[in-house]
C-alpha cells in the first residue's frame, strides 16, 4: 500500500477500514492493480476477506496519462499473471463476497462476465477497431470479430503501446 501511494498510510487506512467494519459500515475495497502488487491480489484480497470481514472488493487496472507512452509500463501491468489470481480468488472468495474489476476489456475474463464493471449487457458504446478514442482507448483488429465489439470501452492505449494487443480474444457469442 503505502509503497504504491508513496506515503505511510497503510496502517491510519488500516484503523479506518477497522472502525467502519465495526460500526456494521458496508466497505468496499478499491485497488490500484500495479507493477508493484500485481503478483500479489490474491493475498491481498483474501486479506481483506478473511481477516477483516470486508464483502466487496474492485481491482483497477490504471489507465496510462496521454502521452505517456512505453513510460506506462511504470503504472500499468500486464494484464496475464494479475488476471490469473482474479479468476482464482473469484473461486475462491466464497459466498456473499462481491469482486468487480474496473478498466478492464470483458475478452480478458472470458467466463466471468459478472466480474467486469459495465457487464456485456450494460457496456457502454465504443468505437470501430483502430479508431482512437477520446477517452485513451483503442480497439485492436482482433475486435472486429467480437460479439461485443460495439459496447466494448477498448484497451488502454497506453497498455496497448507498451504491450500490444496480443491477449485480446474476441468473444463469441457461445463464450457468454
């Protein structure tokens, strides 16, 4: 935490989530998937689960600035471990827990739908493959041939930069 954040914050966030759960405050945990803990959001996950009682948790996959360029890979990634351990944890999780994961194309988590923030029913408007988009997004050839396609938000342009597009799968329509 404080690592990512760049200050000593952990322990205060710490006492804070602590209070709330103890007042019988619904908390739900956002965290910023980053070079920096990406191997680790299982066990940070099941943390906040196991020892602290906490029923919803949100991964963030950071978008890159504009401009940023191959400097993205500082913020960003890549997408295969971390999503390994998400799909693992939502197994994992048990009942009443309730995971979502935010900034994220829905072909990456092939079988959990419910996971992606804005699910295929409710994704927003996107563009045509290889158009730019205003946001920081791009579309890959790839998702020409996606069921999706159309409401899909696109990649990170700047995870596209530094990474490519290779680990975008089109979705069919017997994959949802």
């Amino acid at each position: 935490h404080d690592a990512v954040c760049g200050s000593v914050a952990w322990e205060p966030a710490l006492r804070g989530l602590e209070n709330a759960l103890s007042l019988g405050i619904d908390v739900r945990i956002n965290c910023a998937v980053t070079p920096i803990n990406a191997g680790k959001l299982e066990e940070t996950a099941l943390f906040f689960i196991r020892r602290q009682g906490v029923k919803a948790l949100r991964f963030i996959f950071l978008k890159a600035p504009p401009g940023y360029g191959l400097k993205a890979a500082e913020l960003l990634p890549r997408f295969g471990p971390a999503l390994e351990e998400i799909k693992r944890l939502a197994v994992n999780a048990g009942a009443g827990v309730r995971l979502s994961v935010a900034n994220l194309p829905p072909c990456l988590l092939p079988g959990h739908p419910e996971l992606i923030e804005g699910s295929p029913a409710g994704l927003r408007t996107g563009a045509e493959p290889g158009i730019f988009r205003p946001d920081g997004m791009v579309k890959s050839s790839q998702c020409s041939d996606c069921r999706l396609q159309l409401g899909c938000p696109g990649l990170d342009a700047g995870y596209a930069a530094c990474y490519g597009s290779g680990e975008i799968r089109p979705i069919r329509r017997s994959d949802l």
